[in-house]
C-alpha cells in the first residue's frame, strides 16, 4: 500500500510540482518554504532557486540511521546488535520503496544544475529545521538526531473545526469505545465486520464506529445493539468521552487519543500507522495486532485487556499531561521563525561580507590605477 501509494501519486505530485510551483513561488514573492516530508524530494525546487526551506514531519518522523526501526514496521524498540542489522536492512527497505522517484528527482537536479549525494538519504533534508509533532516522550530512546531536528509536540488545534452531527441522544451512560480506521485507509469491509462482531460480545461497553466514505453500510452486515454507526463523527469530542479507542494508529488520532488520556487497540495497516503501533504497546498506552492477524476474538480479548487493565489508562493520562504542557502549534512556529531568521542573518552577513570585499577589491584595482 505504502509503495503503490508512493509510486502511483507522489511521482505525480513532484511532476506537476517540479513544473509549476518555480512560477507559483515567483508570482507570490514566497521567500521561505515550509515542506510536509511526504512530498517526497519536493525540496530540489527551492534548492534549485536558492530560497530557504523547512522540513515537517505530519505523520509519524522515520529513524533511518538504524537505531530503531523505521515507522514502515512494527517492529519492537531493542538494543540489541541482531535488532541494530535489522533495523538497517528495514531503513534499506524503506529506501527501495521510494526508488522509483529518484529517476524524477535525479534528472530534475541535473537539469537545475544540483549537486546531490543520492546514496546519502538525508542530503536533501533541510539544514535549517526538521520539525516532527510527535511528542518526544512518545517516541523510541536513543536516536541521535542532527541539531535542527525538533520535536513540538501534536498540531492540533480544536478551534475551527467544522461541527459534525452526531445522535448523541443515543448514548446510554455504559463506558463508550471510539472506533475509526482513518479518512485515508478505510474501505477494508472485513475490518469493520470484525470489530463489530468483537465489540458486540461486549454488552457492558458502547460503541461509536465511524465508517467513512468508502465503506456501504449494508455490507457491514448485521449492527449490534450496542453500535451506533455513522460515516463521519466529532472524534475529538467522542474521544473526550472514551475510555477507549480502536483505531488504525494513524498518528493524528493516536496523539488525539493520548491527548484525552485514552488508552488504544491499534490496527495499523500502512503507511506510518505500524510504527505508531509499536510506540503505542512500548509506551504501554495500548495494544495492537497485525492486519494479518486480525479475528474476532483477537479483538475482543485486546478490547477487554485494555479496558480492564488500569495501568493502560494510568500511562495515558500521563501523556495528557505531557501533550497538554507541549503547545505543539506554538512551538513549531516559533522554530521556523527562528530558523528562517537565522538563515536570513547569515545569507545578510554574506552579503555583507561579499560586499566589503568586492569593496576592497574596488578599491584596490583604484589606487593602482592612481599610481
């Protein structure tokens, strides 16, 4: 999924990119680019124009110098030299997958006369800043990053969202369980039919399951009577009320989730979701199993596990309280300014150190002539 999705879209999006977005920056006067990192090599454009640029990690940052896995496995955090070779045979993995844009991403930099050491997976990234919103308390130990790595802490902001309806007169007061697979990767009917026939053995639990857009509800089967189902839901403000959520561990409802102090039954099934997996049992805020892996009974014993379990709940409110004194947006932005200051002192003392010199220069070739 996670290469079909690479090579089918991403390849596209740098093609009309690399053609049109040179012409977009210089009609708008952009002076700065701040670059979500899964427009994968889009950088080469403003190294090609000299503009200075900031990397931002949205979804879950990939260690590649095989300290830890990278996020595309769920594999668990270990020391050990065995773990060491794997994690660098998964960071090669991980670069094989975006293999079939570096023909693009090559040609691009010949053309625009850059100078790129394509075996160095880093030497594109940004010398400035490379910002991740996963709190640093949430992620593996031990990774040494570059200095203008940050962590902030989540993005989110609940002002300005869009109210979205939901029955809440439906709910009956028994503990509430948030259900939803994403917005992206969410139209595998099975999934949905295993969790509802899991969480329908539960009758002292209530579920709120939201399908999105790519599911028919009629192919879900039958509905327990403790499932109300709908297509979209206000998920931070279930999430308020939840004493759990099953989700895909996409890591916008993983850092909302822990936000509200609620413990996780993790499905992850691509892209960056098995290594926000893997976070969420090391950090022991939740559980998770393989797609592949995936029963009824399988959830419906994680489900009870982390419902009855009190320390999965005690480790989450923990993170609230670390998410909650992180101010994530805040901090993000005051890390760009402050690197794009930066750069702009330095790019005006070279300059300035240029101009004193050609200065001099001028200066010089006057008094030879003057004698």
């Amino acid at each position: 999924m996670t290469r079909w999705s690479i090579q089918e879209r991403l390849g596209g999006l740098f093609t009309a990119a690399s053609k049109h977005l040179p012409r977009k920056l210089a009609q708008n006067g952009v002076e700065a680019l701040v670059i979500d990192t899964i427009h994968a090599f889009l950088e080469l454009v403003p190294m090609s124009l000299g503009i200075p640029y900031a990397h931002v990690w949205s979804v879950l940052h990939t260690d590649l110098s095989g300290t830890t896995p990278p996020c595309f496995f769920s594999w668990p955090h270990e020391n050990t030299p065995e773990a060491v070779i794997r994690n660098r045979q998964g960071a090669q993995q991980a670069g094989q997958i975006f293999a079939s844009m570096l023909p693009l991403a090559m040609s691009y930099a010949e053309k625009m006369g850059l100078t790129i050491d394509w075996s160095d997976f880093t030497a594109t990234t940004s010398k400035l800043a490379v910002i991740t919103q996963t709190p640093r308390e949430f992620d593996f130990p031990g990774i040494t990053w570059p200095a203008q790595f940050h962590y902030t802490g989540p993005f989110h902001e609940s002002n300005g969202r869009e109210p979205i309806a939901f029955p809440w007169e439906e709910l009956t007061g028994k503990p509430l369980v948030y259900a939803s697979m994403g917005t992206l990767v969410n139209g595998l009917e099975h999934v949905y039919r295993i969790i509802l026939e899991a969480v329908g053995q539960l009758s002292e639990i209530q579920v709120a399951l939201s399908i999105g857009q790519n599911v028919k509800r009629e192919a879900l089967g039958s509905i327990p009577s403790n499932v109300i189902v709908v297509r979209k839901a206000p998920q931070l403000e279930l999430l308020k009320r939840a004493t759990l959520c099953i989700t895909h561990a996409g890591l916008n409802t993983a850092l909302e989730s822990l936000g509200q102090g609620v413990p996780m039954v993790a499905i992850p099934i691509g892209y960056d979701q098995p290594g926000v997996a893997a976070r969420v049992a090391h950090h022991g805020v939740g559980q998770f199993v393989e797609i592949e892996d995936l029963t009824v009974e399988r959830i419906r014993r994680l489900t009870e596990e982390v419902l009855e379990s009190p320390h999965y709940r005690e480790k989450a409110r923990w993170f609230q309280k670390v998410i909650a004194r992180t101010r994530g947006l805040d901090v993000a932005a005051d890390v760009i300014e402050r690197a794009f200051h930066g750069n702009q002192s330095a790019e005006r003392g070279r300059r300035s150190q240029s101009a004193r010199v050609s200065a001099r220069g001028e200066a010089l070739l006057l008094s030879e002539k003057v004698r």
